[in-house]
C-alpha cells in the first residue's frame, strides 16, 4: 500500500477529538501513519508532517503507525553500525514537528525479516509520540506501591521501638544474671542492632513528618517529645477562622473559606495588554555573548549539580519523594531524571503530574483566629525544583550585571 499518511479525509488533517475540562475544552490531534518502504518515497511525508505541525500549533499530538523508517542504530537489532540516510531524515523529521519517541513497553522490536535464521533482522519501526518525564513519572509511582508495602510490612514504627527497647532490657538482664554465656552476649548484640536501626528508621520518618530541630539537638525518644508533637498537631488543626469581612466560618465552610481568599490572594491570570514603551523600561542589558550562553544546551552534570543543591531538609512535594532520595538513588535515577529535565527545556511542556504544588499555610503569629494569619508556602516537587534550579542557576551569573548596584537582594556579596 503506497500511501504517506493516513487520516480521516486528507495528509494534511487529523483526527480532532474535543474533551471537554473543568476550564475548558481541550483539542487532540492524532495521525496516524503508513509510510512508503523507500526512503526517498517518506519524503513527501516528512514534509507533510512539518506542515502539519503548524495546523497543530500548541495544541497535543499523537503520532503513530509504521513509519517504516528506524529512528536511531539502537532500533534494529543488525546491520550497519553507523547512521543511514533513512536515520537521519526521520530523526530531522521528529526534530522539526517537536515529537518525542514514547519508551517502549512489552515488544522492543515490531517488525522482523527471517527472525529464525542467523541473518534475521529485527526492528523497531512502529511508534507512538511520548515523554521521558511520562517514565519517569510512571516509575516513581509503581515505586511507591513498593515502598508502602515495604512500610505495612515494618508496621508502626514508634511500636517497633517500644518493643525492641522491652527485647533489649530483658536480653540485658538475663546477661546480667550469666555473664559467661556467650549465646547471651550474641542475643544482646543482635537485638541492640536492630534497636538502634528502629530508633534510625523512626527519627527519619519524624523528621520527614514534622521538621523538629528538636531532632537534631534533642531527645527524640522521650514521651514528653511525643506529647509535643501531638501539641503541635492539634495547634495546625483549623475547626474555625474569620473571613475578610471578619465573620466567624465553622465546618465545612472554613476549607471553602480559605479556598475563595486564596484564588483571590494570589490572583488569577489575565492579559494585560496596557504595557507601552517596553523597549524603554530597561536601561541594561545582556550582552550577546551572555545571552547565548543562558540558552545553551543543558548538560548532564547540571542537572546532577542542580538536584544535589536542593537542600536535604526541604519538604518534598505531593509525589512524596525528597531530594534525598535522588541523591541517594543517583546511579539508578539519575539518568532517567536527567533525560525528563533536558527534556523540558527542549519542548517546553511539563507534565501535569511534576507541576502540581502542595500549598501549605504557616502560621505568623502564635495565637491566630484571623485568615490573614497564616502565610502560605509551596512545596513542589523535586523534578519540579531541580528544573527551576537549573534557571537560577543561569540567571544568578547574570543577575549582577543587569540589577542596579543600589539594589542588594538576590545578589550575593551586596
């Protein structure tokens, strides 16, 4: 069948299917692809495609068929270990239209010439448009049904402890009573290890939980900890506040209360189209030179640079996982992460999933009643931070000279 591309009337048209959001409506374009088995004959898709992407603008795009055509020498299993003509022109292609190959899941290989024989040929030439921060994403998801297994499986961490001490005082006792017995003194060894790993395991959990420096200089086993922390819980919890226009909102009607102020608090996006004259708002300016260099191509060791300066105590996001973990985990994650961040600053797009923010409200004042009391603050997630890490990063170098020298923040050394 010697046809390009296959849609629903022309080669330049697609599938539309509207969903409709809470918002708005959102459109989806889907292609779907049978291309020519010579090279020179994808061509006309190639170009077809391009002119596509323009029909699409910024709206999604699924691509998908046979294509016929390898993406890269990791596609076919033999054959020539260097690029062809057919590589490099569908590569060109996915460049261009700003599609990205989606990981594959079951069959690596979709397509094989003589798969029994010792010359068979095996290759990946069906696709479909996907993200590296889609993987990444997927992962750290099933890993956390891992980690809640593991964490139903270790049961309440505080009862470990209390249980682990009774073992230890009671192996310390009989030892005390047969000092020369040596099953004794392994015993005691043995239950003081695990103690001292139940006591480490539960003050990263309260540490993660509550954020106490008491945890760093204090005793973190007393019960009278566990009776402050309990305090300080019960002191977050709001049963009731004062509006703006200070009228008393109880139940369900405080949520919605501090929903309403914080919609109109932080505002709400809007054109604004009354800017004039902006080429004379800034006297400084860039250089050429320095701005080239801010939009270079990120590399790998800034994004393993920018992960490891994220501080370690910083509350991680509604995905769960700290900096910590990355750091941790580097040689496993690292290049999976690395690929979702470079990602973002080749396409622009990031994943609903990696932007989505906990806002958590602080209280300013000791004893609060009024709305206005609490200060809101976000925690995002790591991936989110390592990307916004990487722009501040390129801009601090910068900053110095293009900001006022009568202005000091957010320069160091003013």
């Amino acid at each position: 069948m010697d046809v390009n591309l296959i849609t629903v009337a022309t080669s330049i048209q697609a599938i539309q299917c509207q969903i409709v959001g809470v918002h708005s409506a959102l459109n989806c374009f889907i292609s779907f692809i049978y291309a020519a088995n010579h090279y020179s004959q994808r061509r006309v898709l190639w170009r077809e495609l391009d002119m596509h992407k323009g029909f699409v603008c910024d709206n999604p795009w699924v691509v998908m068929g046979d294509v016929n055509a390898s993406l890269s020498i990791d596609d076919t299993s033999s054959g020539s270990s260097k690029s062809t003509i057919a590589m490099s022109e569908f590569k060109e292609c996915v460049d261009n239209i700003q599609v990205t190959d989606i990981n594959h899941s079951d069959f690596k290989y979709t397509w094989n010439q003589r798969p029994k024989s010792d010359t068979g040929i095996l290759k990946k030439i069906d696709r479909v448009e996907g993200h590296h921060m889609s993987a990444v994403v997927k992962r750290m998801r099933s890993l956390k049904k891992r980690l809640r297994v593991l964490a139903w499986e270790k049961g309440n961490l505080h009862t470990n402890v209390v249980e682990l001490r009774g073992n230890l005082n009671k192996a310390q006792l009989h030892l005390d009573k047969n000092p020369h017995d040596v099953q004794a003194r392994e015993r005691v060894s043995n239950v003081l290890k695990q103690f001292n790993e139940s006591v480490l395991e539960e003050q990263r959990f309260l540490k993660q939980k509550e954020n106490f420096e008491w945890l760093r200089v204090g005793d973190n086993n007393s019960s009278y900890f566990y009776k402050t922390v309990k305090g300080r819980i019960n002191r977050s919890r709001v049963n009731s506040i004062r509006n703006q226009d200070d009228i008393w909102m109880e139940g369900e009607d405080v949520a919605r209360t501090f929903v309403d102020h914080y919609k109109q608090f932080l505002g709400q996006e809007k054109q604004c189209n009354n800017i004039r004259n902006v080429d004379q708002l800034f006297t400084n300016h860039l250089s050429r030179e320095q701005a080239d260099h801010m939009i270079r191509q990120v590399s790998d060791q800034e994004v393993k640079n920018a992960m490891f300066d994220i501080g370690d105590n910083k509350s991680p996001g509604p995905d769960g996982y700290s900096s910590v973990f990355f750091k941790e985990a580097w040689d496993i994650v690292g290049e999976d992460v690395t690929k979702a961040v470079k990602q973002f600053f080749t396409n622009d797009q990031l994943l609903m999933e990696i932007n989505h923010t906990i806002l958590s409200l602080l209280l300013k004042v000791q004893s609060t009643s009024k709305i206005n009391d609490y200060r809101p603050i976000s925690c995002c997630n790591t991936i989110y931070k390592c990307i916004s890490k990487v722009i501040v990063n390129r801009i601090s170098g910068c900053l110095k000279d293009i900001v006022g020298e009568n202005q000091s923040a957010f320069i160091s050394g003013r």
